[in-house]
C-alpha cells in the first residue's frame, strides 16, 4: 500500500514518513518539482505541502502552496485517495459560542491580510469538495504540539522565550485561548482517514480550547521564568472544535497536551547546548 506524502520536508510531512518507515509501509516523497508525480501512480496521497506561521511574509507562496500546486495534482495526478491538509483557523470568525463544525457557513473578510491564510486554504478545500474524483478529503487540523521549533506559533515561541530569556512575554491576553493536538495524534488520524475516511472533511483537534495562562503557569513552573502581559494585550479566543466525527469513526482520545511540555522544554534545551 504506497502512500505519496506532498511536503515531506515540512514537520507534519517528516512525522507521516517516520511514521510509515516505522510501520514498514512504501511511501513516496517527491520533491517539490519532480514531474514523475503525474506519470505514475501515487496510492494514497497526504497533501501536507503548506505555509503556516510565516504565511503574513510570504502570501504568494502560501497561495502557490495551499491551491496552484493542488490544483496540478487533483487535475493530472493518477491516486487512490487524496487528503489535503486544511487548519481550524477557517472557524476563527466563527461566533464564539459555536463549535468549529465541519458543516457551517464559514466567515471570511479580504481585506484583512490575516484572512488571506484562510482564504486560501477554503480555496484549496472548495477545489478539494467540486472536482468529480472519488476519495478526496479534507483534514481542518488544529493547533499540532510537537517538536517544532522552526516555528514562531505561540506553544514554541513561548518555549523559547523561557529558556533563551528567562521571561515570557505575552502579547494576547491570559486569558486568550485555542484548541491544540498532539503531533502523533496528527500522523495516526490521518494515516487512517486517508485510507478509510467516510467523510469528506473532517476536524482534526482535541475538543477542548486552552488559556494561554495554562500554558505560561506550567512553563514558568518548569523553567522558573517571569510571566509579563503587554499591557494593550487583547483576548483572543478561538471557537471550540467539534471532534464527533473522529471520535465516533476512529474511536479517537486526545491525550493530554500539556504533559507533553516537559519533553518540549528539554527537548529545546538540548539544543540550545
């Protein structure tokens, strides 16, 4: 059973591919401009291929990557089945008093630059939902915690401002909040939902949304660093996420995300020797 995974160089790439070596299954990784990708066949393909905590400096690689080189594969490729990568931060502007549901109307606003990450990926998910080939579907993952420290998301830069300074700096409120995932949560869910999924999109998170003051009081304990709050900082909380469908479907238990921190702190640690 081959799996293609697209971005294989990104984290959620890199962590499929130990995962399938691990498992002892054939994958195929092609580079970002290898042409045999539309002259064989693929098997089960992973579209991991993206632009994330960056995408604000880099909007035009961010649309190359979440729709111009989609659109190439899901035209000429010849695969099985076909999981692209979405985000819960589709649900962002969603009432706070809803959950992120697969289904819903989704608010989207253009002239917000932010927005240009979403709008990009809901193109993506849109060309992903029209085109007439069976078993293509739509993974929307929450926020991944994992060794990532390449990344300037809020878990990891935190992370670092503890060891490297001594001293969280807040620039969202304590009370801010979102949801958060396990990276082998991540790589066993889609594994499974590229092979077996029987919807068509699917929400990839925990269920539960969590205060950055969770976060900065675990820290803190750990590393025994000072907590500042930017005095303008705002609250911003993220919708809850609907889990159901993986729940009911693959029987799926979050673990507990903020256990992971130590290993996260050490693991930084170890590399800043």
């Amino acid at each position: 059973m081959r799996t293609t995974v697209i971005g294989g160089n990104g984290f959620i790439g890199r962590s499929i591919i130990h995962s399938l070596k691990e498992m002892g299954e054939e994958y195929y990784s092609p580079s970002r401009h290898d042409t045999s990708i539309f002259s064989e066949s693929l098997g089960h393909v992973i579209y991991c291929a993206g632009v994330t905590s960056d995408f604000r400096q880099r909007p035009f690689d961010t649309v190359r990557a979440h729709v111009v080189h989609l659109t190439d594969l899901l035209e000429k490729a010849d695969f099985e089945s076909f999981l692209y990568l979405s985000s819960t931060r589709v649900y962002f502007h969603q009432s706070g008093d809803l959950l992120g549901d697969e289904d819903m109307s989704l608010q989207v606003n253009p002239n917000l630059p932010e927005d240009l990450f979403t709008l990009s990926k809901l193109t993506g998910e849109s060309l992903c939902l029209t085109v007439n080939r069976p078993n293509v579907r739509i993974a929307r993952i929450s926020n991944v915690c994992g060794n990532d420290f390449d990344s300037n998301n809020f878990i990891y830069s935190i992370i670092k401002e503890a060891v490297d300074d001594s001293i969280i700096t807040l620039q969202t409120a304590l009370d801010s909040e979102k949801d958060y995932i396990s990276l082998s949560d991540v790589v066993k869910l889609l594994i499974r939902i590229s092979r077996t999924g029987e919807s068509k999109v699917y929400n990839i998170a925990s269920g539960v949304n969590i205060p950055h003051r969770v976060w900065v009081d675990e820290i803190s304990s750990k590393t025994g660093c000072l907590v500042k709050v930017n005095p303008e900082a705002k609250t911003v909380k993220f919708p809850p996420i609907n889990n159901q469908k993986i729940r009911s479907e693959f029987q799926f238990v979050p673990k507990d995300v903020i256990s992971l921190l130590p290993n996260l702190i050490n693991a930084y640690s170890s590399m800043k020797r």
